[in-house]
C-alpha cells in the first residue's frame, strides 16, 4: 500500500495499550503492550475472507489456534492462522510485547475493523456496539458447539440489524485517502 490516510497511525486500544498502522510496510499493524497495561483479551474467532499472520517482535503473547494454547516469543517467527480457524489471543500480564499482525490478501478491511473497535465512545463490553463491527469487519465470533453456520447467522443477525434497530453502527465506513 503506497498511500496516505488522513486519519492518524497511532489508536489507542486501552491503558498501555497501542496499535500503529504501518505505511509502506509488510505488515498491517504493530501493536504495543507496555508492562503495566491491562490485559488484552481477544476471545474466540475465525475470518471467513482473510488469513491472519503475525509475528512478536518483544515479549510474549499467548494464542489459541484451533485446539492447542501456547505462548509466542520472537524465535517463533511467522505465526499463520488460514480463514476459517477458531482462534483467540491474549496478552501476558507484566511483559512488555510488541507484535505485528497481516492478513492475506492484505487490504484496508483489517484496518477499518480495529479503527470501528477502538473509535472513540465504543464500549467493549456492549456486545450490540461491538457487533457491526466484528460482522462487517470479516471477524466472526465462535459459539459453543463449533457451528460455523450458526456463528454467521448470529454474527449477521445481531450485527447487520438487532445492533442498528438500536442505533449502534460503525464509526468508520471508508477510509480517505489523500
């Protein structure tokens, strides 16, 4: 990607917490967890258009990907999730990490996705806030049972229209370009 948005590259994703997106760069965004921050807590998910690749450059990060839970460090080097596999990710409480994450093919969906999550005045905590972002953002959440039917249907029902019959819709449709 060789251009310019016109939105700033650095969002903040909680205490201690930051994601940078990445000009001109093999990958997307470069998240930062300083030693004090809180947990970062992404639950369980799966991209149905992307795979996700992501490498620690510092610290550790523990991933679930499918069935196996294990920690990450640099040594590990290219970490690949293909589309379609259950994944959940966590912080480590006290390390300082820093990790990069892409996804194939690279385009500005991944992007749009975490700007509509940590825009200002969205609460994570409001699962009607959150799940527009997380159906129109190819990122679908995982329900006990593992029936990746019933994961779109619910992600396409409460996100494409309980969540906007209550009025809560993404911040960020599009991204300006300069």
């Amino acid at each position: 990607m060789t251009e310019l948005y016109t939105t700033e590259n650095t969002i903040s994703m909680g205490k201690g917490l930051s994601m940078t997106f990445l000009r001109n760069e093999p990958y997307l965004a470069r998240v930062h967890i300083t030693a004090d921050a809180e947990l970062l807590q992404v639950p369980p998910h799966w991209h149905e258009q992307h795979d996700e690749i992501f490498r620690v450059l510092r610290g550790q990060m523990k991933y679930t990907i499918g069935s196996i839970t294990r920690i990450y460090v640099p040594e590990d080097g290219v970490i690949h999730i293909p589309k379609g596999v259950v994944h959940a990710i966590s912080s480590v409480q006290g390390i300082e990490t820093i990790f990069e994450e892409k996804t194939s093919p690279m385009d500005d969906e991944k992007e749009l996705f975490f700007r509509n999550l940590f825009a200002p005045g969205v609460r994570l905590d409001n699962l009607l806030q959150i799940f527009p972002v997380f159906y129109h953002g190819d990122a679908i959440p995982s329900l006990p049972g593992g029936f990746k039917w019933l994961d779109k249907m619910f992600a396409f029902l409460v996100g494409n229209y309980l969540s906007p019959l209550f009025g809560y819709r993404r911040t960020w449709v599009t991204l300006k370009k300069v």
